[in-house]
C-alpha cells in the first residue's frame, strides 16, 4: 500500500474519544504515509 487516506470527523465530545482511537490506531501502526481528511463547513 502506497498511502491511507482517512476521514476525520472533527468531533470534539466523547464520541471524538472513541472514533478518534481508530485514527490515532492507524496512524501509529502505518508503515506508509497517512493523509486525514476533515469535511469542509
């Protein structure tokens, strides 16, 4: 794999506690570059 591209949800309660632990996961163990991405307002 060349890059993983997630989607952030940009959540700030505790729902950001538990979708957020996926993102950090991720971005820990990648052995490749990680792009994540933010919905525009």
């Amino acid at each position: 794999m060349s890059m993983i591209v997630i989607g952030a949800h940009g959540r700030t309660d505790v729902a950001s506690g538990v979708m957020g632990n996926v993102e950090v996961n991720v971005l820990r163990k990648a052995d490749c570059p990680v792009l994540t991405v933010r919905q525009s307002d």
